[in-house]
C-alpha cells in the first residue's frame, strides 16, 4: 500500500504560525493581570501589564459587564491585538434597568420597567452580531429576553408590546432609529 503526499505545502509565512489567539470572559472596564489573562499571556512573552491597560480602556463604557475579549498575540514580535465583543442582550437590558440579574421567577417577580426607545438602543447595539434581518426584528428579540428577565417595557408585559409593533404602532420610532 502506498501513500500519495503532496511535494510541496502551501506557503505559509512564520508570523501566520506563530499568532497565538486568546479568548476569556472579562468585566469592562476592571481586568487584571491575574487569572485568566496573566497565565495564559505570560509565557507568550507580551507584557501583560499593558494588554490589561489597553482592554480596560476598550471596555471601560461596560464597566462591570461581562463580555467577550480575544487577545492575539505574535510571540516573536510581542506585537497583540485586542478585539472586544459585545455584551450579551441580558447583561445590557440588566444594565439598562439597574438590576444585579434577572428574576428568578420572571412571570411574577419583575425586575424593571424599560422604555422602548431603550429597547431600540439594545437591539441597534446588537443588531451587527444577530441573524435578526432588520432593527424590528432585533427588538423582537430584545423582547424575548425582557420576557425571560422578568422585565416589563412601557409598564407591559414584552408579549403585548411584540403584538404592537406587529400591528404597527412603533414603525415610526423603528424607522427614526434604524434611519438616523
């Protein structure tokens, strides 16, 4: 039995294999040369000291939510890079009612009352990373998640505010955020 190989691999350069991608959960605004950044970036030779300034400056308008940070780092060049997700729909629409987290029993217990024109900043926020093909339908999302927080929107429940913009009545309040 033979085994063919190929003559040559396709070309590559070094720095292509040497880039080191990171991935943690960070709270904006507030990470730190510990765990989990210090350990994984300390043997890639970078220092971690300004890795950790710079995602505390790019997330310090999340401060204290958790999100998604990748640090890519080239060892040879101890050059990074930092790329900062966004928060998920709960974290913001906590943020945006001032709780701590949801209910625990969203159909009794509500955490707050949010209006619609925040539901609209949340879905816009959150439009880029969403399968949601229009700010309407990003803000039906949005609803779906005040529904399970425990969150009511304009003092109703999220369900009867989603039949109302089936029916219409916030297309000019959609259209002047989706068109600013």
């Amino acid at each position: 039995m033979s085994i063919k190989t190929p003559d040559a691999l396709p070309a590559t350069s070094e720095s292509e294999l040497s880039e080191k991608s990171v991935t943690v959960i960070v709270s904006g605004g507030q990470a730190s040369p510990g765990p989990p950044l210090g350990p994984t970036l300390g043997p890639l030779g970078v220092n971690v000291g300004a890795v950790v300034g710079e995602i505390n400056r790019l997330t310090k308008d999340f401060t204290g939510m958790k999100l998604p940070v990748t640090v890519s780092v080239n060892p040879s060049t101890k050059q990074f890079t930092i790329a900062v997700g966004v928060p998920t729909t709960a974290a913001l629409i906590v943020k945006e009612v001032g709780g701590e987290k949801g209910s625990g029993t969203p159909h009794s217990t509500k955490i707050g009352n949010l209006t619609f024109e925040q539901v609209l900043k949340i879905a816009s926020t959150k439009k880029a990373g969403s399968y949601a093909p229009s700010l309407r339908a990003a803000a039906k999302e949005v609803l779906g998640t005040c529904l399970s927080l425990g969150v009511t929107v304009e003092g109703e429940d999220p369900k009867e505010i989603n039949k109302k913009i089936e029916q219409g009545v916030y297309d000019d309040a959609i259209k002047a955020k989706d068109n600013p």
